[in-house]
C-alpha cells in the first residue's frame, strides 16, 4: 500500500510533528549526516500542475534539487489534456487518455508525484470528489503529494511552522509541538473580487484545530461557513487535541484577544458556479480587511496569509509591513516543509522511524 | 561527420543490438561501473518541442538526470518560432532566424539536441521531407535526436525491448537479439476520431522487420497502406533479417496465430490534409478495435500499443487490463532506451565500442 | 546592501574586466581550482522570464548547470502575472500581487534572481523607468541580473568577449583589456519589417565606449539616435576610457577603415507606439542592410549581431557564411559571461578578489 500525501487528516499527529521537526532541521541547515542530506539522491518528483503556479513550483523544485533529487515539470494546462476518470467508458470524446495509464507510466519514471488541480467551480458536489487527486493516488504506484486541490496540506505545514516559530517553539529547549495549544486563533474571511478556492480556508481550519488551538472561523454570514467535511476534521481535532471550534460573523468579539489571524477570501458554497449572484453579497463584506484598527484589538496578534495577497484589499499596508506579519516567513517555510514531506516519503513513511537520521534525529 | 540518431535504419543492427543491451543494463540497475553510470555527467541535452510532450519530455528530462546530465526544455510551441529553412531567401515574411543559426548557436550550448516536430498535415509530400529534423541534423555540429517527426525510433527501441523481455530474451543464457525471429507480428490499423500520424506505425513495420519477425500488416483497405519509404525499408529488412511482410486487409486470418498485435490509428495517406474526405471511411472500421474475441485467435499474443490509448476505442478494457497488455512495460523501456542512445552518442559512436563498459560489458 | 547586475555602468571597469577574464577561463575548462569550478554548488537561480526566450534560458540554465546550481525558469507570460509595483494603491484591479512579496518570496526560495522585460511599446517614458527590473532590484534580497530589458549587459559581455577573442586578446602574453582601445566600432542601424527594442543597441553603445573604441552610430536619421540617457553613459565612458563617439547617417564614411561592423534594427524613439506612423520611413531605409560592398570598405571588419537575425534583411547570406562573421561565437559566450557574472555574484562581489580564484587567478 503506497503512502501518499494527500490531507494532513490522514497522517498522526506524532507523523506530523515529525515532518515539522525534519522541516525545521533543513532550515538551519542541519540534516543529520551526509547521506541523510540527499535523501532524493538520484531520485525524482513530477510536479503535474493542471493550474499554474509559480511559488509552489519553484519551491519544489528547488527543493528537490536541494536534497539530491530531479523535478520534471509538467503544465499540461487547464483545457490541453483532458483525462478520462471513469471506468468502462468508450473514450470517443475528448479524452485521450485514461488517468489508469497516465498514473503508471509516471510511476515508471519517477519516485513520486505531485499534483494541483483546483475546482472546476461549476459543481461543489463534483468538485469536492477531488477527482484528479484521488485518480492519481488511486492509480499510481508510488507516492502522490497534494499541491492544492480542495485542500493545501503543505500551506499547512508551512503555516504551522510559522507560528511554532512566532510563539518560541524553535528556541533552545522549547517544545514546538506544544506552543501552539490554547492560543485563540481567527480566521478571518476577506473580501476578493473574484471568489476564489475554499482550499486554504479548509485547510486553515484543519491544521488550527489540530494543533489544538481555539480556533474561530470568522465570516460574514452562514453561506461562508466551509463544508462539513471540513468541519467535522476540525471538530474530529478538538475533540482529539482539545480546544475549540466557534463560527462568528462579529468581527469585534473574534479580534477580541486573538493570537494569530489568518485571513483568506473564498466563495459562498451555497452560491457554487453561480458568483454573479454572490457578487453583490460579498460586495457588502469589505470592511472585513485586516487594518491596524483590528488588529488592536488582539493580544499582540501574528498576521499572516498564504500569498499572492491584494495590498489594502485583504489587509492594509500598514498590517503588511507591521512586524505582526509573519507571511513572507511562512512562505519561505513552505520550502522546508515540503523538503520534509518528500523526504518521509522517500524513506516510506510518515516520518516517524526513530532509527532514522531523517525523522527524529 | 557528428553520429545523428535520426531512424533505426541509419543504424546497424548490431549497433541497435548493443543500445538494446545497454538499455537493459539501465533497466536492471547496472551499468558497467562507478563512471560508465554517469555517462553525462556535466553534459547536456536541449530537448525542442515543437509540438507537445509529457512522457517523452519526462522520460528524456529524468533519463538525462541519471546519467549525470542536464536537459534543458524548449517547447516554442506550434506556430511561435516560425524558422527558415531555405537557403538564399530574402526573410521578410514570417521567419524571424534561419535553422543555421538555431542549430548551430544550440550547438554551443548543448552536447546534444533532441528534436520532435510532427506533420503539419496539409500536404504530405512536404510533411514526408522531414524538414525541421533534417535541418537540425544538417546544421548542428552535435548529435541530433528523433524525438518523434514522421518515425519514432526512441518508441522503436522500446517496443523491441518489450517484446524481448516477454520471450524471454531477459532470460539468463538467452539471446535477446534471436528471440523475436520467426515470430507472427501483427500491427494493426484501428480507428481513432481523428487521423493521426503516421510515424509509430512507419516505425512498428521497420522494427518489427528488422528484428526478423513474420509481420502482418493489417488496415481496412489499400488506402491505409504506408507510404512506399517504410514499406521499402520494411522490404529491404526482410532481405537482410528473414522473417517476411504480409499487407493484409482481413481480420480473421490476420491476427490467427499471431505471437504480437501491436495497435496503432493512423490517418490514409491519400486524403492527407483533406480529412473530412476520410472520416466516413474511417466511421466504417471501428470495429477493428482489439478485443477478446480477435485476441483469442492468437497464439497467446503480447498486445501494445504506444500510448496514449483509448480505452474501449482502439483497445477494450478487458484487453488493456489482461496479462497479455505490455505497454505500461513498453512506455517505461522508453527510459532505458533513451538512456542507451544518449549515452553511446556521448560516446560518439552507435554503441558497438567492445573496449568500453557502456556498450557492451 | 545587495549587489545587482542590472548594467554594465553600474560595475567598474576593472570589475568587468575581471568578469571577462573569468569567462575566458570557464570557455578554455578552467576554472581555478575544483572547489571554484562549482561556485553554485547547491544553489539556484530563478529566471522569470515576462517574455519568451530560448537562446537567454537555455545558456543560463545550462550555466547554473554547470557551475554546480540549478536553474528554476518562470515564464508568467506577457500578460499573465499582472504584478502591483506601486505604493499604498488599493489592488482591486488586475494585479493579484505586489512586487514586494514577488521580490522577497523569491528571495527566500533562490540565491539569485535573473529578469527578462521587454518594454510594453506604448509609452517610452513609461517604459525607459524599466520599472520591473528596478522593482525587483528594490525588494529583492538576493543579486538580481538583467537578461534583457531596456538594456542587455550579459549580450554586452558577450560581445566585448567576442572582440577581444578576434582581435587577438586570448593570445599568450596578450592583454585582452587593452586590445579593443582605438578599434573603429560601427554600430549601424538595419531595416526590419517590424519595430524592435532599443536595448542590444543601447548596450552596443555602452559597451563599445566602455572598451575605449572609436564608436559610430550609424542611423538613417537623427530620429534613429538613442535615448539620452544612453547617449551620456557613452559620452561619460569616453570622458573616462579615451576614444570618440560619433553620430553619422552616412554609410560610406562611416564604413571606411571599420574594424567592427554591429548591426542592429530598432524603433525610431519619437515615434515610439505609434509605428504604423514609422513604418514608412523606415521602408525607406532597407539600404542599410549589411552587405559584402560595405564590407569591403573596412579594415577587414569583424561582423556581429545579437541573434536572432534576419538573413538578407539585415546582413546578406555572404556576409553571414564569411569568415568575417564572429555570431555564433558570441552568442557561445553568453554561456561564459553569464557564468563568470553569476559565479561573482554568488562570490558577492564584482568579481575583483586577488585572493579568490574566481576572479583573477
């Protein structure tokens, strides 16, 4: 049975916490004796982006290449290469070839496989099969990494990482694993001009509630509140690491003594395909930027947010270039985190095996 | 004179026979010691796309990483470096360089260039010139690769490697050179929504000839016949190799007793360009699809095909799941091969160099 | 304070000389020393490329390659990564992005960062702030290279590397840096159907000045002279390198005793997004094409361009095929030059360290 990357939800805690560990090691530049350094030597990753991507690609790459490895880009576009997912079909349409074939024969060529596939944004119930991923891990032999589909595990990583780093969990004799437990985090919806992806929102409130903070997912009306099965992950974590899960749509009271904010805009579900009805809506909710004005209301909050971010759209200049703003750290993480995640899966684990260098040294 | 890799049948057999060798080392992790493993290292090989690619680009871009070299990906797309061919023009049209300088500059750069451009299907007493490949191979002062034009070599090699590995060639003590002669090969026309080129199937018939097979080709009508080049080579391999050449246009007494059906769609040479001509034709034979009833006429037969296939089109499911499909196996051997050939042209010659452990150890 | 390479003006002309010299020892395989021959061992560059290029991203990437880093390439598209690059604006417009977060992001990912912008042909004024360099150049905490923008310094290099090379400065106990002093530079206007960037011109001037040469701006009107600012660098260089510049629209005098003919077409600034109104005028002047006549009223000139170039447009077939033509050499020494300029950034200075053997040994 190979081991894939596909949610945070299917991995422990302790295996997540190991990757964390792993990650923080590469970025001071330690990772436990020469060979464990390139633990891709010689081996590669093909990164099959059916949407662009510019930071996820680079890190990868460059990731990869950092412990020894190769990866191969692929961009077969968003129309170029339709794929058939269903068994039984006669393929006398579009698709010239079924997602059986293209996962092992890339699974012949490589050590594994990552894949973005954003929604279509027509059918939520279609999407959030997340088809493309699932094909994938279905069908290939060796191990699938999500590089954001309906969920942005390795955005997770990296924030989390963040915010062990923000409340001294990388200092000398802390535990990073810790530091996170009981802090009030808030994620907070912001207007966009397009609706966009529930991925990193999803993915947002899994990681908070599984770190085991208070979490409070802060919109601007029920229609904003994600979909269950992301819900129920995160009251699954509360119930499993402690802390909370509260939804409000009054921004006071959830800025109130927070720790972190986390801003994200993203479409009303109930609204799914059919934005142009959604617009006025959202229209309304621009105030929900993050401004210095807010963020006096929080106990010294972190301010951070997974880029490309619209400067006094989602938060002001001012929060931005505030010290609170942990963003350009976060994204720099997402090298070190993903480094983590391909070395656990080279080794064909979670991370965990306490006789490696890698995992727990 | 630089060594070009431009069609099998500029090779000797016995120079396919050592790449064939070589590729199965590759394949079973050997290569003839510690810097016979890394026969690229610090070189490089531009890969230009002219048209599309996954697998070849991957396969290329991750078999040049393991020999210790660099690919580098150009992909101008279809129409967006138009380029001169001939000499003595005034280029104030279209055509912003002329191949001299493309081959040559590329040459500077590179120890290797590898070249695919297909037909442009209007006139195929043009496409069949093979222009932007021949160019490349006049021009550049490095070795030139097919990386599919109007033939497939690379799917040529990988094809043969296949089918020697399922006779057992791979065997110990076996002759992988001997197993294939004698046997019945069947490369079977089937239909496809569009008219597709021509090369694969050109290829099939001058490998399959070539490695001394009793060869059935089998289309609907005279019209789906080859162009007289590939029917030629086939006939001149027969006079060297043995083995025999059959057209064929009944299905029952074609695949009776065959040994290898090897499927491939492919447009009828005298409406090229004219393909709305054609479909109605072409609607006519879909039920050359292979299926289970035709396979069990067969001795038992491998059934391929060089993908990308559409399931239930040119091949049922039942077929493409059974013991008897080899072309994941085949698609990985495109690796080993490509290996094989970018190293015995880094050595300089066609691979039968007995003094050095790539080519024959 | 980070070091760029965003043009040649802002490096010392011992600093250049010194990068020079290092190109000609990668182009003869030294590199002073096995640790110096891999200056980017472990590290990468990102190339972001606003517009395409093959020549430019194959010879960068083939150069990390071979220095020891690795080369990740990003190709937004001319209009697909609408990027902020002002302050305090409200992003709800096109641009997802500031150049802030693009600049700093990349920063963390990558150990250099080389840019391609062409100007948008609209608004000279607009486009001579060459703002998408400048803004990388601003933000960015890692050295930020130039590959094309309103200036082209790595073409400049490479040039002066092909000069010195024919006028006998790789010759033992020869001095490259003072060969070129007192040549006869010809930088001559040719017609092109279309309107093209001023940057390979605006480089040619500098460079040529720079070198201490009796430089020529050969145009077919006073609206073909450059933009001022790259009239005062070339003025400035030969306040400080000796030589001449002068500006001449007569092809006879100009020509006469010659020891380099450049050519080079481009737009006529006055008409600057407006060539529909330029078009006519510059019909007129197809006679400045580089021919075999002209030639011959040289000191036996040496004959360059940029590439890509249009054969008996610009220069003739005869000129081109002769003995005179040092093209393709230059366009070989990007790969050197741009080697020598990443591995003195990576070193952190402009390549003048005595105690390196990078730079001068």
């Amino acid at each position: 049975m190979t081991r894939h990357f596909l949610n945070t939800q299917d991995w422990t805690r302790a295996e997540l916490d190991a990757v964390l560990a792993q990650a923080a090691r590469f970025k001071r530049g330690l990772a436990g004796g020469a060979s464990n350094g390139r633990p891709l030597e010689g081996k590669s990753i093909a990164l099959v982006f059916f949407n662009p991507s510019l930071r996820t690609r680079t890190s990868f790459e460059i990731g990869a290449f950092q412990l020894g490895g190769h990866a191969v880009v692929l961009q077969p576009g968003k129309d170029a290469w339709p794929i058939e997912f269903d068994l039984g079909t006669v393929m006398d349409g579009e698709a010239e070839e079924h997602i059986a074939e293209v996962a092992r024969v890339l699974s012949r060529y490589v050590d594994m496989i990552g894949v973005r596939a954003f929604p279509k944004f027509v059918d939520w119930s279609l999407d959030r099969q997340d088809r493309v991923l699932q094909g994938f891990a279905k069908y290939a032999t060796v191990p699938v990494i999500n590089m954001e589909t309906i969920t942005h595990p390795c955005q997770e990583l990296a924030h989390a990482m963040a915010l062990q780093e923000r409340f001294g969990g990388t200092d000398p004799g802390s535990s990073p694993e810790q530091v996170l437990r009981g802090k009030k985090y808030v994620l907070t919806w912001t207007y966009h001009p397009k609706a966009l992806n529930t991925a990193v929102a999803n993915s947002a409130l899994t990681i908070a509630t599984r770190m085991g903070m208070d979490v409070t997912l802060l919109c601007p009306t029920p229609e904003y509140v994600l979909d269950e099965r992301y819900m129920d992950w995160a009251r699954a974590n509360v119930a499993e690491q402690g802390g909370s899960l509260t939804v409000s749509h009054d921004i006071e009271s959830a800025y109130s003594g927070a720790d972190v904010v986390y801003a994200k805009s993203w479409g009303a579900l109930p609204y799914f395909g059919d934005w142009e009805r959604e617009k006025p809506i959202r229209e309304r909710y621009r105030h929900f930027i993050v401004d210095e004005a807010k963020m006096a209301l929080t106990r010294n909050a972190a301010f951070s947010h997974c880029l490309p971010l619209r400067r006094n759209v989602k938060a002001t200049d001012a929060v931005m270039d505030s010290p609170a703003c942990i963003a350009i750290g976060e994204a720099e993480n997402r090298l070190h985190v993903q480094k983590a995640v391909m070395a656990a899966l080279a080794r064909g684990d979670g991370g965990q095996d306490a006789t490696s260098g890698i995992g727990v040294s």
